[in-house]
C-alpha cells in the first residue's frame, strides 16, 4: 500500500473513523458488552438500548452528567447511520423492532483494542505447533511424486508405532498445564476470529445483493443480460478463495460425523484437570453453537440473491403480458375507429374458405358391436377361515410426539438430522412414522431437505427382522 491508498483509508474507511471519534472510547466499551463480550449478534433496539443505559449509568456517574449528555437511542441512531457505519440496522420479516449487528471494520477496531492493552500469557508454542501442522499439510497435500508420499506415510506411521510402544511400556506423556493453557488460548481466539470473518463473508454477501437491487432498477437491456449479468456477480464471490472457504466449512459443519466429533471434542476438553481453573472454560463446549446462527444469518444473505432474481423473472413477465394487452387493446380501438368509414381500396387479404374433400372408400366400413356376456351370478364365500385381525391392526402416528422428540434434541444442539433424531428415539411405528417426520419437515419453517446428500433410517419389526430405508438428508433447525 502507498500513501495515496493509506490516505483513502484514512478518510473513507469506517475503522479509521471510529479510532478518530470523540466518543470512541463510549463506543467501543458498548460494543464489547453487548456483541463481542458476550459473543452475541443481531439485537434488538431495546435489548441494545438498555446495555447502552446500563454503561452510561455507570459513566456519568463517576464522570459527571455532562460527559455524555445523549440519550442511548441517539446513539444508536448516530452510530447507524451512513455517515458513521459502525452498526448495521435492519429489519427482520415480521418483526417491526430494528435489530442492529456489529459491523466487519468497527468488530476489527475492537479486536485490535482488545491487543493493545496486552496479555499475561502469550500463545507461542502451539502457535509454532500450528504452523508446523499447516506447513507440512501444505508441502505434502502438493506433492505429486507417489513415493516421496509414500516415504513421508511410513514415517509417520514409524513415529505412530514408536508411539503407541512408548504408552505400552507405562511411558505417557500428558500435556503440561501452560502447554494446555496455551492451546486453549489459541483456540478460544481462532473461534473468535471465525465469527469475525462470518461478518466479512456476510458483508460481500450483502454488497452483491445491494448491486443486485441496483441493477434491477436501472436495467433496460433485456432479461437474460440482466441474469447473466447477475449470475456472472454471484459466480465470483462463491468461487473466489474467501467463498470457497466458507463453503467447505459449511460442508464441515452440515456433516454429522464431523459434528459429533467436534462436539466430542470440546466437551472432553473441558474435563482436561490442568484447564480446571481456567475462566470461562465452559463457553468452549459450546463454540460450535455460536457458529451456527452466524452461517445461518450468511446463508440467509444469500437466499436473498435468489429471492431477488425470482421476484425480477415475476416482474419480467408481468410486464410482458401488460405490453401484450396493450397491443391487442390498441388493435381493438383501431378497428373500432375505422368500422364507421373503412380504407379504400383493398387493404386486407383473408384466404377463401375452402371444402375438405373426403373420398367414399377412405370411410371405414360398418362393423356391427360386439355383445359380451357377463356371468353375473352370485356365489357366496366361506369367509370362516379369513382373518380379520387386519381390519383392526389399524394404528395412528402421533405428530405431536415426533415434534416432541425433535424439540427434545435440538434442545442440547442448533440443528439435527432426522438420523440424529431417530438415533435418540428409534422409530416405533416404521415406514409410517418416517413419512410422518418427511410431512414435518415439509411444512415446519425450520427444517431443510437437502436432495443432494441421503441418509440411512433403520427400524426393527416385531419378528426381530430390520428393515432399511434411504431418503434425502433432513435438517432440523431450532427456530430463532
């Protein structure tokens, strides 16, 4: 960067103008008690304007009245708005109270505050570790000679043997405690970091949609420029590094087993007797879950897109069918002008009405019906052999209770599979209650069928047999 773009930066970018504020110290305080302190996002005004009366409280009263003499809603509004850009207000459908989100450049300010004022433990060796794992993940996952990969696998599973002879020979080595304080740290800050980038991904999204919106309110070219135009946009952003990556951590976070694993994971890393006494051990059991909302709130920005472009085509054709019945009203009125003093000479050419000619032999000849006898005598069965315990067998699958057990698991959990869901409650009833979870999740707002990706429901038949069914995956989701 050269002095002209630092300028630039200095002058236009949101951050810069947030360091430069008069009340960027009230600002920034705010904003780590409600969004990075307690890791939350998307508020609602009054949640926010109570947060703010709380920090302006305790401020005026050791600094005097007259330090911050606006009403929390004032700056809400100022810090909002387009001139300042340090919050994003919005409007979520079907609510009329604005929630407000931390923006990308005023979640950077913070972090970087956060850093000035130093730290009693620095994470250094499992930084060292990390970028040893990712740099040997780097140079091998190139390599394209088969055996200098083959030779780097046999010694890593040398080093595995060597290993596991050690731990069978009474010779465990257990991590120390600054070792485990110092992994934790870096991984409560990289989790950290990774909702800070969900904001920036989020903030792309959200300029692709604004030139969507724009585009389509300023195009006069015709529909299928508009689309490829608004396609080519959306091809960037998903296939440029940032949206690659933020899908394949969406592939990540969708896969069950992975998901399992990871909450796995962290729930096993709390019970590590080094980190007992560590503060705030207990939020990281549930880094996963704070993740959750944020890529929702991602992929929400980009069902707008398609939402966009739907609403586009339905304008297109209704505009189509308006210029049509114009035309045709016009022919109409015009026609009507002229039928009291019609055009001289011969201004209209109509084809004569002509007889379709049908030779006698191409008839078909008279081919008389038919008579089919029927029997219709009847006989009476011997029913007192049939069995009509089928008629009473009948059995109905309660609804109510399958809503139950799906609340029961995303109790613990942001979302579930219906895998998940009969895991912890096998099914009862078979085939039919499937198709009774199937018909929930098509009518709930907060499930998702994923055809793309299929999962396996197993069930067990009062003979002690089992039967299989695969079916597309489906994703239940806690409503917000």
């Amino acid at each position: 960067m050269d002095f002209y773009a630092i300028n630039s930066l200095r002058e236009n970018h949101a951050g810069w103008s947030l360091l430069r504020a008069q009340n960027a110290p009230l600002a920034l305080t705010f904003f780590m008690a409600a969004f990075t302190g307690p890791n939350q996002r998307n508020l609602g005004r009054q949640q926010l304007i109570d947060v703010l009366d709380d920090v302006l409280f305790g401020l005026r009263d050791r600094e005097g009245e007259d330090k911050f003499p606006r009403a929390a809603g004032e700056y809400l509004d100022d810090w909002a708005g387009p001139e300042r850009a340090w919050l994003r207000k919005y409007y979520v459908p079907g609510e009329d109270e604005p929630h407000y989100d931390l923006t990308a450049a005023a979640e950077d300010v913070v972090r970087w505050v956060e850093n000035l004022r130093g730290r009693d433990f620095v994470a250094t060796q499992s930084r060292l570790t990390s970028i040893f794992a990712v740099l040997k993940q780097l140079v091998q996952q190139s390599e394209t000679d088969p055996e200098v990969r083959l030779a780097e696998l046999q010694r890593q599973k040398d080093g595995i043997d060597a290993e596991m002879q050690r731990i069978r020979d009474g010779n465990i080595r257990v991590m120390t405690g600054p070792e485990a304080l110092d992994h934790l740290q870096q991984l409560t800050a990289l989790a950290k970091d990774l909702l800070s980038d969900f904001r920036e991904v989020e903030q792309n999204f959200r300029k692709l949609d604004r030139q969507v919106r724009e585009q389509i309110a300023t195009w006069y070219g015709t529909q299928g420029e508009l689309l490829a135009s608004i396609f080519a946009n959306q091809q960037d952003i998903s296939s440029s590094l940032q949206g690659r990556t933020f899908q394949g951590f969406w592939d990540y976070l969708m896969s069950p087993q992975l998901r399992t694993e990871l909450q796995d994971l962290l729930q096993r890393a709390t019970q590590i007797e080094a980190l007992a006494k560590t503060d705030g051990l207990h939020t990281v059991a549930n880094l996963h879950q704070d993740w959750l909302p944020a890529v929702e709130q991602t992929q929400a920005t980009v069902r707008q897109l398609s939402q966009q472009m739907r609403r586009l085509l339905d304008d297109k054709v209704f505009l189509e069918n308006k210029r049509i019945m114009q035309l045709i009203r016009s022919v109409e009125s015009g026609a009507l002008g002229t039928r009291e003093s019609p055009p001289s000479g011969v201004f209209m050419e109509i084809d004569a009405p002509s007889v379709d000619v049908v030779l006698p032999f191409e008839r078909p000849l008279y081919e008389p019906s038919r008579k089919v006898m029927v029997d219709d005598a009847v006989l009476t069965a011997d029913d007192t052999d049939v069995d009509a315990g089928a008629l009473f067998s009948q059995f109905h699958v309660d609804k109510e209770r399958l809503r139950g057990n799906i609340d029961a698991v995303l109790s613990d959990a942001g979302q579930a599979t219906l895998a998940e869901v009969t895991a912890a409650y096998p099914l009862s009833q078979g085939l039919a209650e499937v198709v009774a979870y199937y018909q929930l999740a098509t009518e709930s707002d907060w499930a998702t069928i994923n055809p793309e990706q299929s999962q396996q429901l197993s069930w067990q038949l009062p003979d002690g047999s089992i039967r299989e069914a695969t079916l597309e995956q489906i994703i239940f989701g806690r409503p917000a």
